[in-house]
C-alpha cells in the first residue's frame, strides 16, 4: 500500500484542497496520514474524516518585529525534530504540502529522508512558507498563469486549485430551511475567510436596513463575530463558520461577497458564482489577496471593492452593479477553461510514487 503524508495548515485555505484530494486518494487505496500544528484548524477540518493525525509544534516566521519572533524559532526546530520522527517511523512514498508555517519543517524532514514533495501554492506569488520549501520539492502547483513566472520551470505545474466535488451538490431547500428564510429574494452570501474580517462584516451590518428590502442575506462572519443584535432579523441569518451545510448555502445563493483568498474565489469560479471580491489590504498581508483579485476582475470573473474604499455605500453600490450584471460574469466564468486540478495533482502523486 502506497503511504502519502499530507500537511498543511494556519488557515481553512491551507486544509481545504488536502480534503479535497482525499476521496481520490482513498479510491486509489493510499493509506492517508496528516501532518498540522498541537490544535490549528487543521485539526478540526481533518479528524472528522478518521485520518491519523500527527501534532508537531509550529511557529511563524515573520517578515515584521515581534517578540514571538525570539521563540517560536525553537518552535519550528522543535517541529523539524517532530517531523523527521514521524517521515522515519512513517515511511511514507510522497508528501503533499498544501502550505502555512507548520508544512515548512514537514517538507524539510521530506527531504531529509529522500521523499518526493508536491507544494501546492495558491496565491499569484509565493508566500514566506512555500519559498522555504520550493527548494526541497519536486514539484510545485499553481492556481495561476503569471505564477509561473515566479517558480523554477522545472518544477512548476499549473494545476488549479483542487475543489471538494461535494460543494457542486447543493440543495436550495435545505439550506432555505436551515437559515430559516421565508421569503423567495434573491440571496448574498458574504465570507469573510474562515477567521472572518471585521472590516467587511461592520460594512455589511451597516448595509443591512438597504440590502434587505431587496435580498436575503447569510452572513459567514468569523468565529466570535457574531452580532446577537441582530439574531431575530428577517432575513439575515449569520454563523460563525459552517462545514457541512457550506454546499447547500452556495447552491442557495445568487451572488456572494468575499476575501480574495485563492482558494475561496477558486471554489466560486467552480461554482459559477458572481462575486464582489474585497482584499485584504496591503497594509494588512503581503498584497496576495489583491493581486489574486486583479487576475479574476481581468478575466471577467469578479468586480473588486478595495478594503480601503469599503463603506456602506460603495458596498451597496456593487453589490447593485454585480446582480444587476450577474449573467455577464457568469457566462464569463462558463467559458474560462478549468484545469481538471484534481486529477492533474492526483497524477503527480502518483508520477512521485514510482
């Protein structure tokens, strides 16, 4: 039996494409095993799905002042330590790294002991993580064209983005019922990415009076988000995150408003959903978000509200523009030529394997 090690973690984004290789890997009889951070959201994401789990310590490595910055490199020597324990007594044939801090000492250890690596990197450029790793992988996977640019040619893959096939199998019913909506409006969807965004849900909340005359609203606000003043509003229902109804509410929606992360808007474009994309600004990240929601406005894909220019109004105003032009983006979004990257990646493991 042909063993894989998947790792990955820090943000949703980061556990999201393991999950979604995993019923592809189990039809082809690889014996699964994970490798993430003590108690990261990887570990909530992945043990529901009966995969041994494997805790090594993590730290971060920042590019800014911190004072974490004088321990967690013990952390990330610690977690290198952990890791080769687990490649050694393991044995795996191949490591698939989806990314985020706690993958840097899995795919060093990888290495360590001559074990093929995929990378798989979301974003336009690499970030912090994946350039420590590029090095030690065999191969490197991609979301976009002008990524390839900044990876050795050798290794690089444009592959796409894996998308879990269960979110194409959403029931409307259901999730009319599970928000408790009664009337037929039309629907927006607003994720602020899985820790959530106050700058975006404070904009929404303001909104709301407006954008509920016309539509209903779900609202993904972000773990501790919630605003329990507006708990009885009609036609606004709001979680903190949600997994298994996730593909009922896409179903459910017209039109979504989200964070620009790759993964998230490579699951709308999947899903053919019009969408008002607000990046995490500049000042807040390394820029990816706005750099990957570039790409999607240029190729019809997504209208951009720039987090600096966010307020009630601007808000409203392309939330109109998009439903009122959301045929356009969807025809767009129709034609673009999606890379099969589920069977793509799947290929590459196997390539690694022999």
């Amino acid at each position: 039996m042909k063993r894989i090690i998947l790792t990955g973690g820090g943000t949703a984004g980061h556990v999201t494409p393991n999950i979604a290789l995993l019923p592809k890997l189990k039809e082809l009889g690889y014996d699964i095993q994970y490798i993430g951070s003590y108690n990261g959201i990887e570990k909530e994401l992945i043990e529901p799905f009966g995969i041994p789990y494997h805790g090594i310590s993590s730290g971060k490595l920042r590019r800014y002042f911190d004072v974490k910055n004088f321990t967690d490199p013990f952390r990330v020597l610690k977690g290198f330590s952990e890791a080769k324990r687990y490649i050694r007594d393991l044995k795996p044939d191949v490591i698939f790294s989806k990314g985020g801090f706690v993958s840097v000492p899995v795919v060093l250890a990888g290495k360590r002991y001559k074990v093929p690596t995929i990378i798989h990197e979301s974003d336009m450029t690499p970030g912090l993580a994946n350039k420590l790793s590029i090095p030690s992988a065999t191969k490197v996977c991609c979301n976009f064209p002008e990524t390839l640019e900044n990876l050795p040619k050798e290794k690089a893959v444009l592959t796409g983005s894996p998308i879990r096939q269960e979110l194409l199998t959403g029931n409307t019913a259901a999730a009319k019922a599970f928000c408790g909506f009664t009337s037929d409006k039309p629907v927006i969807l607003v994720i602020g990415g899985s820790l959530g965004s106050v700058v975006v849900n404070t904009a929404v909340r303001e909104a709301l009076p407006t954008l509920l005359e016309k539509f209903n609203v779900i609202h993904l606000c972000g773990k501790g988000k919630l605003d329990e003043s507006l708990k009885t509003l009609e036609g606004y229902a709001q979680f903190e995150y949600i997994k298994n109804e996730l593909r009922d509410i896409f179903a459910l929606s017209d039109i979504v408003i989200s964070r620009a992360g790759a993964n998230a808007i490579c699951e709308l474009l999947a899903l053919h959903k019009p969408n008002l994309l607000i990046p995490l600004s500049a000042n807040a990240s390394r820029g990816d978000q706005i750099l990957n929601a570039n790409s999607f406005a240029k190729q019809g894909f997504s209208l951009v509200l720039e987090e600096e220019q966010l307020t009630k109004d601007t808000l409203l105003e392309q939330v109109q523009k998009l439903y009122d032009e959301r045929k356009t983006f969807i025809q767009a979004m129709n034609a673009s030529s999606q890379h099969n990257s589920i069977d793509t990646i799947i290929h590459l493991i196997e390539e690694a394997c022999h």
